[in-house]
C-alpha cells in the first residue's frame, strides 16, 4: 500500500480507504486515480500477511448437509451477502448431513482456517455438543436442541406446520399426509412439525393420529416417490403438507404425471417458501419463515463471539407464517 500511495500521490490511508470499498472518505477523482495505480502495479491484498496483523483469517464458514438443496443454497446467499458487507468472506463447506461431517468441520485444525463457524446441525445431539468446545466461534442453525453455552438460531416448526394444517383444514382439506415428518422422541425437525401437524389435527376434532405421517428424504425425487406410494397404495389424500418446498415440487410433478388436479383434487403446501417453488406452476404455497431475520441474527450472533470471548449466548426462535398461492384453494 505504501507503493500504490507513493505513485498516487496519496496518503497509506486513503489506499486503505479505496482498498476496502469506504468510498464515502474518497473523492471520486482520487479513487480513480488510486485504482489506476493499484492496476499498473498489479497490487494485490496479501491476505494471509493481513490475517497475521490483525489476528483474523477474514472468513467464515457455513457448514451445510448438502450443497444442492434449495433451501440451503437461498441461506448461504443470505450469509454471504451479509458478511461480505462486514468484509468477511464466506466459505461454504457440506457435512453431507452426517455426523462425522459435522465434527469433521470443528476439528481445531479445520478451524484454524475461520475467525467462526455456522453449522447447520442435523446430525449432532445435545449429548455430542456439549462434549464439544471448538476453539473459535460457533453459531448453530436448525432445530435440534443444543446445550445453552452454544449460540442458536431456529425456526417455530411447530407453530408452522400446526398453521399449515389448520389452513388446509379450513380450505377444505380433510385426508392430510404430511411428507417428510418424523412420529418419535427423535429431536429435530421432523419430529417437530409432526408434532405442530398432529397439534392441527387434534383442534379440528378428528384426533392426533388422522393424518398419515410419511417419513421421507428431503429432495424431490423423494417428494415424487412418497406422494406416488400413498396413491400405489390406494390411500385417500386430498391435501399435503411437506416439510420442504423439495419434497413439495416433487409431490406436485407426481400429481401432475397422474393427471390430479391442483389444487381443486390436491391441495399442496411446501416450506421455505423458496424461489423455485414461487416459480413453479401452479406457484407453492409455502410455510415462510422470517429468513432476513434468522440471517441477521446468525451474523449478529457470530460478530458477537467474534469480537469477544464473554459474548452471551442466546438462542433465537424465528416466526413463520403460510403464504398461500396456487396450490391452495382460495
């Protein structure tokens, strides 16, 4: 920096300025007059002599299940674009939702690569946490139940999904399957909304155990194979409720391969609420989380930690509520 300030004629900080996009202090002539330097000398930050200065590698990582979910993809950009702002580079990393994936992400010498981490746990239980203490910062996403030293951000699945069901219930949906949900004491997302289904089902009057819970995988094949199975199998369903927008768009191809109509034979309903499934014909209803929210909290969250060691932590519920479009009666 100090060459790029000599041949331009400016201050070591006004390269920094321009370096590191606060162009607000930089006049627009001086800029361009600095970057024209920057590109005649061919400067280039040295990150790794930057991350000795200040302690800090300037990344962060988002450790995923997978890395071709719709869901998963739609957060990571929301993280990105956040942390980029704050001049962090995000690097997304897939546990391929195992276990051993997830360790493998806060092994010390994994972490010696991140200032902090966000893990989308689906794999690991309070009892394989709490045996844990990472050496930088942790967030965690997602819906299992995690030890209160660990910050965590999660979604009402419950509430969500027992609105849903109610939703369905009232457009006039009485035989519900819910794809993907879990009946059982295993803690997670499935088990959660199949708690908020059965909840939905219980307030209607026709008992907790009406619905058909079908335990499924998250992607759409998966959706396509479950909804088929249930018509192979001669059950009646005039309405789904799936626990991804994936396994949503999957059943809804099945319905279309089998000429049912949507929604006035079938009545769907995803969750996420993403970008494909508003592009799908007819457009997904969805359970819609408050992602801005969830994304603004993890990074709030994670700078915390970052900044300092006694940071508190907290666990954050984030609301949902169900936007309703084609494949929802009116």
């Amino acid at each position: 920096m100090s060459d790029v300030a000599r041949h331009a004629g400016v201050s070591v900080m006004t390269v920094s300025n321009v370096i590191n996009g606060k162009v607000a202090r930089v006049s627009p002539e001086i800029r361009e007059r600095v970057q024209d330097v920057i590109a005649e000398l061919g400067y280039r930050v040295n990150l790794p002599a930057r991350a000795l200065r200040l302690g800090r590698t300037g990344t962060v990582a988002l450790a995923v299940p997978t890395l071709d979910d719709l869901y998963y993809g739609e957060v990571a950009q929301r993280l990105a674009d956040r942390f980029e702002a704050r001049d962090l580079r995000l690097v997304v990393e897939s546990t391929k939702g195992a276990l051993t994936g997830e360790l493998a992400v806060l092994d010390d010498s994994r972490l010696m690569s991140y200032d902090g981490v966000v893990l989308a746990a689906a794999a690991g239980d309070a009892a394989v946490l709490d045996r844990l203490h990472p050496r930088s910062p942790l967030v965690i996403l997602g819906e299992r139940t995690v030890p209160a030293r660990f910050s965590q951000v999660r979604m009402d699945n419950r509430a969500g999904a027992r609105q849903a069901t109610m939703d369905l219930w009232s457009r006039g949906a009485r035989n519900i399957a819910l794809l993907g949900g879990a009946v059982g004491d295993e803690d997670g997302m499935s088990t959660d909304r199949a708690a908020g289904f059965q909840d939905a089902l219980a307030e209607a009057g026709v008992g907790r155990d009406a619905g058909n819970v079908i335990p499924t995988g998250a992607r759409p094949e998966d959706g396509y194979a479950a909804a088929s199975a249930l018509w192979d199998a001669g059950v009646s369903i005039d309405a789904m409720l799936c626990v991804t927008d994936s396994l949503a768009l999957g059943a809804l191809a099945a319905a279309a391969a089998r000429g049912i109509r949507v929604p006035e034979e079938l009545q769907i309903i995803g969750w996420d609420d993403t970008a494909m499934g508003r592009l799908a014909v007819p457009a997904l209803s969805s359970v819609t989380p408050d992602n801005a929210a969830a994304a603004d909290a993890a990074v709030r969250l994670l700078l915390g930690h970052i900044a300092d060691a006694e940071f508190a932590p907290e666990h954050v519920v984030v609301s949902t509520t169900v936007t309703h479009r084609g494949t929802t009666r009116r």
